[in-house]
C-alpha cells in the first residue's frame, strides 16, 4: 500500500512552475525559482513559493478520498510601482492557469489537480510587501484503507 505523501504532493506541484517549465510572457523574465521548501526571506524574483492549506477525507468500502487545498503564490517583485507591476501580473496571469491543464494528475495517489481560483493584488513575505497573484488549488487523492483498532 502506499501511503499519503504530503510532502511529495508539495514537491509535485512546486515542480509545475520550476525555471523553464512555463513559457513567460514577452519582455519578462523567467520564474527564478519554484519551491514548497520556503526561505526565510526571497532573494530573487519572480519566484513560487507552495503553501498547504487544509485536507479533509472521505473514508468507507476499503478506500480513503482525499480533498486537500494548497496555495501556490507567485511573487513578481518587491512592490514599487504597483501599476506596472500588476499589469505585469496580468500577463502572467494565463501561464500560472494553464499548469495543471497539461496534465491533471502527479502521480501515485493524486487523481486530480486544478488551479481552481486566484487572486492578483499585494502579498506579503518575511516582512516585506510583494506584488504577485496567489492561487488556489485543489487535490484530490485516493488510496486502499483498511483502518486500525
């Protein structure tokens, strides 16, 4: 049987944004970095930084269904020129969406992943303020459970 991962499932979807993987749009840079392991502090930009944020379970007939909710933040820059940064964002906006469009799943328990939501607007990190778009995710994971007394 294997088990739940939610460390892997971290890993998986930070792996959907990594340096080279979406096409940025023109004039703008790459992302830098993409990662569910987070600094203490952001050095480069733009970057993705993986959040989990709540799961909740389904069990019954010898199977255990996932729901599990992850934030994925795209941070553009340090915020100084709020306008041409979310104009910036704009553009991105699309790439961001289309990361789980290729190819739903992650693999092992995962059956589903979708970026289901988003929110573009000022974000903060270890006490600086960014501009960036924050994204919803949801997962959905299914796997044999035979529970314990």
């Amino acid at each position: 049987m294997t088990a739940l991962d939610v460390d892997a499932m971290a890993t998986a979807i930070a792996a959907r944004y990594a340096p080279g993987v979406l096409t940025p749009p023109a004039g703008l840079v790459d992302i830098r970095q993409a990662t569910a392991d987070l600094p203490g502090s952001i050095t480069k930009v733009p970057v993705v930084l993986v959040f989990v944020e709540e799961g909740a379970f389904r069990v019954g007939g010898g199977t255990r269904l996932g729901s599990h909710r992850w934030i994925a933040r795209f941070y553009f820059g340090v915020t100084r020129n709020l306008e041409r940064e979310l104009n910036a964002c704009r553009k991105w906006l699309k790439p961001l969406l289309d990361a789980h469009l290729v190819a739903i799943q992650l693999g092992g328990l995962v059956e589903v992943v979708r970026t289901d939501s988003y929110r573009i607007g000022q974000m903060d990190y270890a006490g600086r303020t960014y501009t960036g778009i924050e994204l919803g995710i949801g997962l959905t994971t299914s796997e044999a459970w035979t529970p314990t007394a």
